[in-house]
C-alpha cells in the first residue's frame, strides 16, 4: 500500500533468520511476492494517514521504516493485532540476523 493508492490483501510470514518480513498472494503460491528487511528498522503504530478516507483505515494502521528508509504502510485486521504485530516485528528488528 506504500506505492499505490488501492491496498491488496497479502499473507504474511515473518521470520528472525535472516530477519524479514516476507509477503505472499493469498490465493496461494509457494513463492512470496516481496519481503521487508527488518535488521535495523523502526515500526510505530499510524493514528492518522494523509491522502486516504477516513472509513479505510480505521486506526489499524502500522508503519515499518527499514534501515534504509523505504515506507511501508500495513493493515492489521484489528486493533489488537496490529499490537501484536508491532511487538513481534520490533523484537525481530531488535534481535534478528
């Protein structure tokens, strides 16, 4: 969602060794699409994004800025979860290879 203005549904993996965050197509496929280095990377939660309707994101929202400063924005499914996943990802940054 970071470079388009439409979001898509992705599943995602998260793994501490090598410590990245891998994406792939719901649908299936055992290849992901794409993976966010997270060595380094800082991840807060978002109250608030510019540029988007206030019913879309519902303050579900997380941001991972890796080390070397791409933007990801993601959804969680709630609020809860997004918490959790903020946890896993900065204990990742933190202690992953």
């Amino acid at each position: 969602g970071h470079r388009r203005k439409n979001w898509k549904v992705r599943k995602f993996v998260l793994r501490d060794d090598p410590a990245y965050l891998h994406y792939y197509d719901p649908a299936g496929g055992e290849e992901p699409l794409g993976a966010i280095h997270l060595r380094g990377c800082v991840v807060t939660a978002v109250e608030d994004m510019p540029d988007s309707k206030k019913h879309d994101v519902d303050n579900i929202l997380f941001e991972i800025i890796t080390a070397d400063e791409i933007h990801y924005y993601l959804q969680a499914a709630s609020s809860t979860e997004r918490t959790e996943w903020i946890k896993a990802i900065q204990a990742v940054a933190r202690t992953g290879k």
